[in-house]
C-alpha cells in the first residue's frame, strides 16, 4: 500500500533536485527518506496524490527546476516569505500538475526570481500571488485555471494559458503593488478585472473592465471595455468595439497607429482623451450623457455624436 499523502518541506539539504528525499522534511520536521518526494512513493515506486508542498524556511539550496508532471497531483504549494533563495529557473521551470479546485500561493517577500509552470490534467487551478520582493518577477507558463494578482511583479509567458479568472488587485497600493506583464500569444479569460495595479497587455480582450490603476493595451483588439476609475491608456493599433466610461480616463493619444472607437458612452465623472497628434482615431458614435464632458481631442478631429 503507497503512502498517505503528507507535507514536503523543502531544506535543500543535499542538493536543488526536487527529487531528491533527503532535501525534505515532514510536517514533524523529519527528513523523508526512502526516496520519497512530493507525488512519488520510493517504496513502492507508485505516484501519491494530495501531497503539500511548502518552501516555508530559508533552505541550504534553492529549489532547481524539475517536470514532475507525471507524479501525482499536488493538493497544494505555497513560498512563504520565509524562502529566500531563486525558484527554478529560466532555462528549467518547476513544472506541476495539482488537483482540481487547488492553489499555490506565492508570497516570497525575501525570494529571488520564481518560474512555474502548470502542467497535466488540471495545471494550476488557482494561483494566488500575495507578495514578491522588490526587484524580482514571478514567471507563470502553462495551464493556469485562475490568477489572483494582489502585489508584485507577474510575467506570464506566451504560452500561457489563463482559463477562467484573471484578476488584478492591491493589497495597500492601488497603483503599484501590482505589475503584470501579458505578453502577445498568451491566452487570457473572456472577462478580465483589474482593481489597481499597472498592467501592460498585448492580447486582445473580449471584456475588460478596470475600476483602478494603470491598464495599459500595448496591442490588441478590446470588445467591450467597461471602465469605472483608474487610466486606460490604448496605445495598441487595434480598436474598441464598444467603451462605457463611468469614471476614470480613457487616453488612446499615446499611440500613433489608425483606430477606430466604435461606441462610447461618457459619463460625468469620466474622461475620454483622443488627441494624438495625427487626428487619426475615429469615434463613431459617441454618447454624451452628461452637461459638461471632459473630452480632448485633436484640432479638426471629427466624432460622430
């Protein structure tokens, strides 16, 4: 009969191998041996789901990269603020799968650069960065169910694939506890929130809606932007669909490119800012709902209204 699950504290006694018993220790604090690591049974040479996974001291060794893919699936994994030390590595991703409805949560204050990568049935199902240190990203590749961004710096992948949430948050900062980079091939959600932060994205978006921070669309057609606070600078080449501004700035004129602005709808307390210089962002049906708005726009520009 293969082990019961347990928790996998990581020490790096030994080495960086993941897959390595003696750089564990148990929830007692007793080294594993018997070349037990998370998801394996060395005994027995047969996978173990619901395994715990926790980098919760600083080790002799930082974690190196590993595929652990085809070992059982994680019931959780979590960096305190307490490792402090590099996860993995550029050239070799801690790749895991987990079970369904489970997170990892990332709250490395004193780590180096972290790279995970989600992998097999159910990927990551739920990532939850709480913190990084100042200087160092959080690089996330593969399958990701949801990403709850809440402070730090996040770069995902091109190949990353975001299935059902992605959500940009703050803990104390609503313009900068927050960075996250979404690079062009990534694959985001249907529907993305950002709270607070500074995001910069080059993919498009089928709904986007920003109540705080700093959004950025460096590239990347928007169908339907509801904007409630906070700067939404579109500087991509592509358009909007339609743009419900209840509050905050809608600003397009940092970018030179030809676009159109299907519909927008202004409202009181927002502001729409178009000029860029070149008179070459079209607003086809523009919807003024308030007495006084706040538009800026190049001399000559033509909107429909």
């Amino acid at each position: 009969m293969a082990r019961a699950a347990g928790t996998f504290r990581w020490r790096g006694t030994t080495s960086g191998a993941w897959d390595t018993d003696s750089n564990w220790i148990d929830a007692a604090g007793v080294a594993w041996g018997n070349g037990h690591y998370p998801g394996w049974d060395g005994l027995l040479s047969v996978n173990v789901d619901g395994d715990t996974v926790l980098l919760d001291a600083a080790p002799i060794t930082a974690l190196a990269g590993f595929d652990n893919t085809a070992k059982g699936d994680l019931a959780a994994l979590r960096v305190s603020d307490l490792y402090d030390k590099a996860l993995a590595s550029a050239g070799a991703y801690l790749q895991f799968d987990m079970q369904a409805g489970m997170e990892t949560i990332i709250e490395g204050t004193r780590a180096g650069n972290m790279y995970i990568k989600g992998t097999g049935a159910q990927g990551i199902p739920l990532l939850r960065v709480l913190d990084m240190q100042s200087g160092y990203s959080l690089f996330a590749d593969g399958a990701i169910g949801s990403l709850d961004a809440l402070k730090g710096a996040v770069t995902l992948l091109a190949t990353a694939v975001i299935g059902t949430a992605l959500r940009v948050a703050y803990l104390s900062d609503r313009q900068n506890d927050v960075s996250l980079t979404i690079p062009t091939g990534c694959t985001v959600p249907a529907t993305v929130d950002a709270f607070g932060g500074a995001v910069n994205s080059s993919v498009a978006i089928t709904t986007l809606r920003v109540y705080d921070g700093v959004w950025t669309q460096a590239a990347g057609a928007i169908t339907t932007l509801n904007l409630g606070g906070g700067r939404m600078l579109w500087n991509a080449a592509e358009n909007i669909t339609t743009a419900y501004l209840a509050g905050g700035t809608l600003d397009g004129s940092g970018g030179l490119a030809a676009r159109t602005l299907a519909n927008c709808y202004l409202y009181p307390q927002a502001t729409l800012k178009i000029g860029n210089g070149l008179r070459n962002i079209s607003i086809t049906n523009l919807h003024i709902l308030c007495e006084q708005p706040r538009i800026y726009l190049d001399p000559g520009e033509v909107v429909t209204i």
